[in-house]
C-alpha cells in the first residue's frame, strides 16, 4: 500500500488520489456477465462504497450499493459539507477572494422558483472559484420585509380577535419579533435544501443589531451633506396599510371597468365642455381644464373659466397644454393634481395648486362637500347617480383600465400628496452611472446597461419613509410642544438627540421620535456592506471582503435594488460595491406564461425536488441565458433526471472494472498514466488518445465559459461531451479493453481503467456547480480520493490533445455509424454477427485495423472475417456498400445479413401495399371536385403524402432489384 500512495503523489496532479478501493471483481469477464455477480460482489464490498468515517456513519452511499442516486442523500450530503466548515472562505490556495452578496429574500417569504433560479446561478460560481483555490465568500441574510411581514402579523392577530391599533407599538413590534423568532428560518432551511453552499456563520437579518446601525450612519450622513430632506411630494399610497409604498410594490393589472363622459359648464356662457375620467370621484380636486392649443373644437375656449359639477360653482380655468391626447375621451382634460401623477408634475410646472380629497383611509375629505367621509367607491356611485339626476351625466361606456393594486395587499393604490421624507437621486445617479463608463462596473448582458443608463439619467427623488410600525425608525426626533415639524433633529440615537436638543432649546425641553420608518430598500442598498461590518472600516471582513466581486439578480429589481447599492456603495465607501452585476431572466412555464396562482401553473421548487432531484432542477435552470426569461417544463426536468441516472450508471460501470484494492501491481500500472504528459497521451490507443483529447477539449473550453458567465454553454457541453462521446462511444469501446488482458507491458485493461477513471473525475469536477450533490456522492466513491470535491482543485487547462487522433476517431465514428445504419435498414438481428470488408488507403487502413476489436464490438462484426483491403473485395456485386467518409468505404455481404429470398417476399408484399396507397392519393389529387372544393391544407396535405410515398416506392424497387441479382448470381 505505501507504493500505491507514493505512486498517487505524481498521478495527475488534479485528481488526489488516496482513499484504496477494494474490488473482488474480474476485470476480464464482460459486463454483462458482473450483473450476474453484483449480488455476491456486493457482501464483500460494501464497506468500500465510501470513504472513512464519513461512509461508515451513512453520509454517502456508492454506486455499487445502490441502483440510483437517492434523493433522500442530499440533506445529508449538504450537512456533512456544512460541518467540515467547507462554506466558509479559505486563503489555503489563493488570497484574490470571490465575494456574492446573496440577494436577502423576505423573511416572509417561502421557496418560488425566482428563489432556485438565484440560489443555483450564484452556487454555480460560488462552487468553481472555490474549486479554482480562491477564497469564497457567499452571504446570505433575510430581509424584515417591513410591509409584507407587519401584514403577516397583523393577520395573525386578526385570527386571535386583535386589532394591531389595540396594541401599543412596542407590543406590536414585539409580537412581530416573537414570529420572526418561530418562522423566520423557513427560508433559509429551503434555501438550503437547494444546495447553496453559503457561509451560514455570516448570516445577517437586514434589522440586526450591526446593520441597524449601519442604516442610522447612512441616514445620518445623507442628511449632513443635504441629500435628505422632509417635503410634501405625490406618492404610491396603501389607503389600508395607509403607509406609502415604493413603484417595485405596486402591480399594474388590466380590469374591466368606465369611461365616464361628465358635462362642464363654460363660466358665462351657455356652453358645455365634455370630460372623459376614469375616476369621477377626483372631479372635487380639480384645479383646471386642460386641450390642445392646436384643437379647433376648443381653442376659443382656452383662457375661460368652468365650473366643476357637484362643488357650488367652483371655478377653474381652462388651459393649454400640447401633451393633452387630442384622441383620448372627448379630448378634454380634467386636471386634478392631488390624485393623478401625471396631472401633479403639470400642476408644479405650471404653478397650479394642489387639491387634496382624500383621507389615508382611502375615504373623501371635507374637500368633498356632502360626498365626505364616504369611501372613494362608494362616492364614485353615488356622484355618478347625482350626475345622471342632474342631467349632467353624458354616458358610461366600458373601457380597460390600467389599475395599480398593491403587491402585498391586492387593494386599489391611490396617489396622494402626502409629507414624506426623501434622498435628492441625481448626485448620487451621477457617479453611478460613471461607474459603468469607466468601466469599474460590468453589467451582464450588456443591453441592460442601457436600461441602467436610462433610469439613472432620468431619476427621481426616493422617497424613504413609511407609515408602518416594523421596520428601522427614521433618527429623526421633534421638540415636543412645537407643532412646527420643520425644527427637528437627527441624530444616531436618543441619547444624542437629547443632548442636541438640550443644547440648542434648554435642559427642560422634551422629545419625541418621527413615527416612521424607513423603506426596506434603504436598508437592502446598503447590503454589499454594511453586512461586512461597515461603519467600522477596520472591521475584518470589510477589509479582506469588499468590495465584493459579483451581484446576481433578477433584471426586474435593476433599478430598485442594483442601481441603489451602487449609489449608496459609492457614497459612503467611495467604491463600487461589486465589479459585476450578472441579471437573470424570469422563469415561465412550458406555454412561456408567467407563474400565477390565477393560471395553476406555479411549479413548486420543493415538489420538484422530490420528483426529479435539486441537481436535475439546478441543471435545468441554469442551461439559461442571461437576462432571458426560462420556459421550465416537466419535459426538461425529465429528461435531466435521466442524466443524473446516466451519471450514477457510469459511475457503476467504472467502480465494477476496476482492479482490486489488494492488487497492487494493477494499480501501479493504472497509476502511471500521466495524462498531463504529451507523450503519454499522443501514445494511447486510438479511442483512449480521442477521448482525453476531447476531454481536455472541454476543460478548456468550459473554464473559459465559466470566466465569462456563459453557464449555459458550460451545461450544454458537458452534457454532450459525457451522454454523446464519453458515455455512448467510450464506455462502449472499453468494454472490449477490460474483457481482456494484453500480451506483455501494460495490460490492455489497465489503459482502458485509467483513461475511465481520469476522465470520469474530471466530468465530475466540471459538473459538481451545477449538480453538487449527485457529483459528490459518485466521487466520494471512487478510490483514493483525498479532498471532498467541493474543494477538489479545478482541472488544469492546456493540457496535451492530439487533433489527429481526434479526427481518425471521427472516421472511426462514421464507419461504425454506416454499419449500425445498414444493419438496422436490413432489420439485422442485434446479436447476429456479421461479416465485413474495409476498404481504404494504407494509412487509414492502418489505424482502423489497429481497433479491429473495438470496430468488431462496436458493429457487431465477426472479428475472423473482418478484412482489410485497399482495393474492392471479390463479393463486392453481393455485398451492401457503405460509404463512410472521404477514402473509407465498407462492403457488407448481403446473404450475411438477410434471407435474400425471404427479404425479397417480404419487400414485395409491401411495395405492393405502398402502390395501392399511392395511387388511392393520385386519384384524389387527379378529381377536380376534391381539389376546388377540399380546404388548401388538406390538399397540400394529400399531395405531400403522395409525393412521400413515391420517394418509399422507389427505395424499395431499388431495393428489390438489388436483391433480384443477388439470387441470380447466387443460382
């Protein structure tokens, strides 16, 4: 054993080999044969399926044990990396760290599929710069979620009989933590369940202690430079939660609903003019009457007055304006500031005033007359009635509404002037987006660098605060007794605001803190760093983590989240935050429709688990591609299902042909092969050389698609290196090399082992980010493994190939087809073994007669009568000939394939089957009446029938005649 171990130190210098693997197994008897053995093998192998203390405690299982990778493994696989400690970073191999701030999911919140799409792309680089010796930080961390989780409680007391207004706000908030406390780690555990390899030690929560502070410190500094500032502004507002709510919460829908056609009288004069408004209701906030100035129908009227329907003759003007859609309504537009964001920004560019008729509770104001107190519904019926009454009514026709509902409660949002505090955007917009011109900052895909662009160069003021109870409190206090709000204080805690205030009005004065909190997303821009421990610019992590490398998200939270970490990264640590934002797309259904309860086609993350395995879901969404939406279908995740068993398949196949731990000179020679030597690698046999080219091929070219993000290619070619080349041609080839031993040297098996091993290892090495688990058990079941492979080294790159070898395989490749496809025309029996002549020049002759074995397995041949020949074969008139490339041709005797006689009965019958087929088809194409009077798809459809079945009709005839001359000659 110490030979064996001394020998794996020079063994490919990517693989550790270490842990022995016992085998009882002939490495001479065929395949086929071992399934007969597997039952015996199995009693004295078991304890070799996996490695150490960790297989003797149940945490992997081997291929050999087991007829499929179960599911059931993967908790226990994800526990045992967790306890070695292999999430958190390491500097052991690299000091240049990659660094993800998780995107912090809703402390609400429960596994959707938006959730596995983030966990397995960031996984996926989180595990390959791992496995490329840097040192990898993943963080991760929930958010308070203030408006959905204050929801989530307020329902739950609802469910008691309590009224969150019953409580005092401590109360509440305590209430809300006591559910944090219980719930709140339902994400995360299913976040795990997805195989994210994230230092859990580093969690954060967006309200704990560090962070909190992090938020005051950044409202504190924003405010001394100006940045902040408290005003009455338009806002999005939840008349329920009566709390503002930023763009990202409201969700516009397209509703049935009116076009309400309402008559103004022209002041003076006995003209009316017609407006057309969705909400009637507002009429009472009317500041003016807008047109056209180039619509002839109203031009006289502008400079007038009118006076609004229901108000007591309330006069406004009536004005011009070119942005007033002369097609929309009557062309007539009702101006009402206080409800309508488009009528606000012309109210401030124009000087009108702003006219407020709702309370927060979504009811009408004493603005409102007789309508006060009534809910905003409600007054839209009744006035609509009253106008009808009053002859002032026109009519009510249906039109499709674009309504803005709120994302958590579902309810109508209404817009509404409300004091506020606010950030001043555009400074901060500015060094953002020079970020990106200079190039500190990446954006992948690259249009939406333009999307960027264009939000940060037309970006409004943020407004921050919210009317809720559970969130960060704004550190902003007032002087109790002064109603003038305008004389506050902010400061980082009581205890300074008190001494301020001390300070500036006297020892006697008293204070109170703003009710308000802040939005949760002033807390989420700060993320990348405050969870390294900035204020604190000595705190470690901040020092040896940030900025970080890369932000992955979903392109719908570009501006809301992205954008903002930017300026807030800039602004208080003067750096980008992350030097790459890599956006992904949404994920769809099979139909490309968006997942809605609505629809039933939301497709469970966990249900899917369970089904098809996290590696076969994992590697589904990740054949994405950035930025694009993902059609995710049941057919998908099926047909990667089966690529996992085809894994553990292999991986059985391999672990059952190899030599026994015992058999120390076989593992010598297996050991031997250097694959990172060119000399080694040009002298393996033909299969062996193509395929460790073809593999070195793929490292190379998948290490440079995981550098550049491109992970979908990465999947798509490894996937068809490992199914189509490794899988279908290789193991095959093998079989022939371990079914015998070769005449003196190195066996003819043990090549075969060590290319099967080698190769083997490195699939897996290249596959582990995107299936971790399904890669690690098979791994930890092969011999001498020395690191788990979540830290295994990656595959070097440049490594010997031998394109020659590569393309004289190829042309092995088409000759085996050629065969396979004449035996399958001629409806060969599977296991009848027939006879076959090559015909080529010397040197192609050369190396195909060098893998006559193998060209025999592969083909189903008779070895003894395979001839090699560069000139045609006496039988050639009687013999199938193939054409499988550029001077490499085969001729298969007939009579070896088929009764000739019987195959020309059997030919015969069916020809004269297709005949009358055929000529039912013609018949129909030559009736005038079915031609004029049949649909044209029918008619095409007949006549495409026609024309295949004659193209049948001919092969066969050819066929036939063919056959017709082979019974002559042989009479």
């Amino acid at each position: 054993m110490s030979t064996m171990l001394s020998l794996s130190a020079s063994y490919y210098s990517s693989s550790r080999l270490l842990c022995p693997f016992s085998s009882s197994r002939n490495p001479l008897l065929f395949f086929t044969r071992c399934r007969r053995r597997r039952i015996a093998l199995s009693c004295t192998r078991r304890h070799l399926a996996v490695a150490a203390s960790e297989r003797e405690n149940g945490v992997f299982t081997s291929p050999e044990v087991a007829k499929s990778f179960d599911f059931a493994a993967e908790e226990r696989i994800y526990n045992w990396w967790e306890s070695q400690g292999y999430f958190r970073p390491s500097f052991d191999r690299g000091s240049d760290p990659f660094v993800i701030p998780m995107p912090p999911p809703n402390v609400t919140g429960s596994l959707h599929m938006g959730h596995a799409m983030f966990v397995t792309l960031e996984d996926i680089m989180i595990r390959y710069n791992r496995m490329k010796g840097r040192p990898t930080l993943w963080l991760p961390g929930t958010d308070h979620a203030g408006i959905a989780t204050q929801l989530v409680v307020e329902r739950m007391l609802a469910s008691e009989g309590v009224k969150r207004t019953e409580l005092s706000r401590d109360e509440f908030t305590k209430r809300v933590w006591q559910w944090k406390e219980k719930y709140g780690g339902t994400i995360a555990n299913q976040i795990k369940r997805l195989g994210a390899s994230c230092d859990w030690s580093r969690e954060h929560f967006t309200l704990d202690e560090q962070l909190s502070q992090a938020v005051v410190e950044a409202f504190v500094r924003l405010h001394e430079k100006g940045l902040i500032y408290q005003g009455s502004y338009m806002v999005n507002w939840s008349p329920t939660l009566q709390t503002a709510v930023s763009d990202l919460e409201v969700e516009y829908s397209e509703e049935s609903g009116y076009l309400y056609h309402i008559k103004y009288r022209v002041a003076g004069r006995s003209d009316f003019l017609t407006v057309a408004t969705t909400r009637p209701e507002t009429l009472f906030g009317d500041v003016a009457l807008a047109v056209h100035p180039k619509d002839d129908r109203y031009s006289k009227y502008i400079g007038m007055m009118a006076i609004v329907p229901q108000t007591f003759g309330r006069h406004v003007p009536i004005i011009a304006d070119k942005h007033v859609d002369r097609e929309f309504g009557t062309g007539v537009l009702k101006i009402s500031p206080g409800h309508d964001h488009n009528d606000y920004l012309l109210a401030r560019k124009l000087g009108l005033p702003i006219l407020n008729v709702m309370n927060k509770d979504g009811t009408l104001n004493d603005v409102a007359g007789l309508y006060s107190g009534l809910d905003r519904f409600e007054a839209r019926k009744k006035l609509w009635a009253e106008l009808e009454e009053t002859r002032l009514a026109v009519k009510k026709e249906p039109h499709t509404l674009r309504v803005p509902r709120s994302q958590r409660g579902g309810e109508v949002i209404e817009p509404l002037v409300s004091k506020q505090w606010f950030v001043t955007m555009e400074p901060l917009a500015e060094k953002a987006l020079q970020a990106v011109e200079k190039g500190e900052l990446t954006i992948i895909p690259e249009r939406f660098q333009k999307i960027y662009n264009h939000w940060l160069s037309n970006i409004k003021d943020w407004c921050i605060s919210r009317q809720l109870w559970w969130g960060h409190r704004i550190p902003v206090w007032y002087i109790a007794g002064k109603e003038n709000e305008e004389d506050y204080i902010v400061a980082r805690n009581a205890k300074e605001a008190l001494e301020k205030a001390h300070k500036k009005y006297g020892k006697d004065v008293e204070i109170y803190q703003d009710p308000d909190v802040l939005d949760t997303w002033f807390s989420s821009a700060l993320w990348p760093f405050s969870t390294l421990g900035w204020p604190d610019l000595c705190a470690e992590d901040f020092k040896r983590f940030y900025p970080t490398t890369m932000l992955e998200t979903g392109h719908d939270i570009l501006f809301f989240w992205v954008a903002r970490m930017v300026m807030m990264g800039i602004e208080f640590t003067g750096t980008v935050p992350f030097s790459y934002v890599y956006l992904h797309g949404l994920i769809r259904d099979s139909q490309g429709r968006k997942m809605s309860k609505t629809l039933g086609n939301v497709i469970d993350p966990l249900d899917t688990i369970k089904e098809f395995g996290t590696d076969a879901l994992r590697f589904t969404l990740a054949l994405g591609t950035a930025g694009q939406d993902l059609n995710l279908s049941t057919e998908r995740l099926t047909s990667n299902k089966a690529f996992t068993n085809k894994l553990w398949n292999a991986g059985k196949f391999i672990l059952q042909n190899l030599p026994n731990e015992n058999d120390t000179s076989a593992w010598e020679e297996i050991l031997s092969y250097k694959f990172d030597s060119e000399v080694t690698v040009v002298n393996l046999p033909l299969p062996e050389c193509w395929v460790v080219s073809k593999l070195h091929l793929l490292i190379d070219s998948a290490s440079a698609s995981y550098d550049k993000f491109y992970f979908g290619e990465v999947g798509r070619e490894t996937y068809d290196f490992f199914w189509a080349d490794f899988a279908d041609w290789y193991i095959e080839a093998s079989k022939e090399r371990l079914y015998q031993s070769g005449a003196g040297g190195k066996s003819v098996a043990s090549v075969a082992q060590a290319v099967l091993l080698y190769t083997f290892e490195n699939i897996l090495k290249v596959l582990h980010p995107f299936m971790p688990f399904v890669t690690e058990e098979l791994w930890q079941a092969l011999p001498y493994r020395k690191h788990a492979l979540i830290v295994s080294p990656w595959p070097e790159t440049q490594l010997p190939r031998n394109t020659c070898s590569v393309k004289k395989f190829e042309n092995f490749q088409a000759l085996v087809r050629a065969i396979r496809n004449a035996r399958a025309e001629y409806s060969v029996e599977p296991a009848k073994r027939i006879s076959a002549s090559v015909v080529a020049n010397n040197e192609v002759i050369e190396y195909i007669a060098e893998e006559r074995e193998v060209l025999a397995l592969l083909s189903r041949l008779d070895l003894q009568n395979l001839h090699f020949t560069n000139s045609f074969p006496g039988n050639a008139d009687q013999s199938v000939h193939l054409v499988a490339g550029e001077g490499l041709e085969a001729y298969l005797p007939l009579a070896d394939m088929v009764d000739i006689s019987a195959e020309v009965d059997r030919l015969s019958k069916r020809l004269s089957k297709m005949q009358k087929e055929y000529d039912g088809l013609i018949a129909k194409l030559n009736s005038p009446q079915f031609v004029e009077k049949a649909p044209e798809a029918v008619v095409r459809g007949v006549r495409e029938k026609a024309t295949e079945a004659e193209e049948k009709i001919n092969l066969t005839k050819k066929r036939l005649e063919f056959l017709n001359s082979n019974v002559l000659v042989s009479q």
